[in-house]
C-alpha cells in the first residue's frame, strides 16, 4: 500500500464533495450538508480561497482528506492552522492515513511559520478523541464553541447598539 498526500486541485471538487457527504452521515449531519459542489468550488479555488485541502490517496485512489484555513493567535502573534475536518473513508481506516495527513499538515504548519495546529472533535467521537490524544493532542475542555448562522447571523448583523447586552 502506498500513501500519497497532495494538494487539492479544483478538478478534485467532485472528489472532496464526496467526501464531505461521507463525513456529514458518519456524524449524523448529512441533514446540516446544504452546499453544492459549485459553492465547494469557489470557496477552495474561487478569487478569494477560504480553504485548502489536503487528499490522501492510497494507490492513486482518494482514501481520506484534510480540510484548513489559516487563523492568527493573538499571543503567540503568529498565524496557525485550523484543521475543519479530517477524513478517511472506512475502508481505508486503521491504515495509517490519518496519521500520514495529520504529520503532513503538521510539518505544512512549521513550513510556514505558523504557531499551532487545532481542531474540534465531537465529544461523542471516543476513537477519534483517543486517537488524538495519542497523537499528543490536549483537548481544550475550558473552551466552549460558539456559533452564529443562519437567520440568528442576520438577526446578529441588525442588533441595535445596547451596552446593556454586553457582559459586565
């Protein structure tokens, strides 16, 4: 078995698509996947790329992915990497793959100066929170996730000015 890692291309889209749709049931959020594959397209490869994407092949078919952006931490005042989501098809689990992308992205992240490596697992997701922890992860308990979409985004956009609704 051989494992390549390389960039994506926008002619892989179709690929990485499928991919996110394999991720999306795995975690039961098939229901949450509502981009298509042109939205996909102009977000990795359009004027401006949001993401980048990282493909495992194994014997030149794509076995698995990562998907990240760039952040910038304010104390370290340097740039990270966050890794939104990595993926190998179950059939090629427990082949090293995952391991193989997440070295890859690592020594991607030193190449280019960046300060950290982070990402989010599900908190039902034990093989994965193992796995991580293995691969020297500390799992960030005192930090909780925050989100705004949707019509909560639009509603956030048109607040009105309130000091009142700030924390003290």
């Amino acid at each position: 078995m051989t494992v390549e890692i390389r960039p994506a291309y926008p002619e892989d889209v179709s690929t990485i698509f499928a991919l996110i749709k394999s991720l999306s049931e795995y975690e039961k959020l098939a229901h949450e996947m509502v981009g298509s594959e042109a939205d996909l397209h102009a977000g990795l490869f359009g004027p401006v790329p949001y993401a980048e994407v990282m493909i495992a092949e194994v014997d030149g078919q794509a076995a698995g992915m990562a998907l990240y952006f760039y952040n910038f931490s304010t104390f370290l005042m340097k740039p990270g990497i966050y890794l939104e989501d990595l993926f190998v098809l179950p059939e090629f689990r427990r082949q090293g793959i995952a391991t193989a992308l997440l070295k890859h992205l690592a020594a991607f992240a030193l190449s280019k100066d960046c300060g950290r490596l982070e990402w989010s697992v599900l908190d039902w997701n034990e093989d994965a929170i193992a796995f991580y922890k293995r691969m020297g992860a500390i799992l960030m308990d005192e930090w909780t996730g925050c989100r705004v979409s949707g019509d909560a985004l639009v509603g956030l956009s048109k607040l009105e000015d309130s000091a009142s609704a700030e924390p003290a």
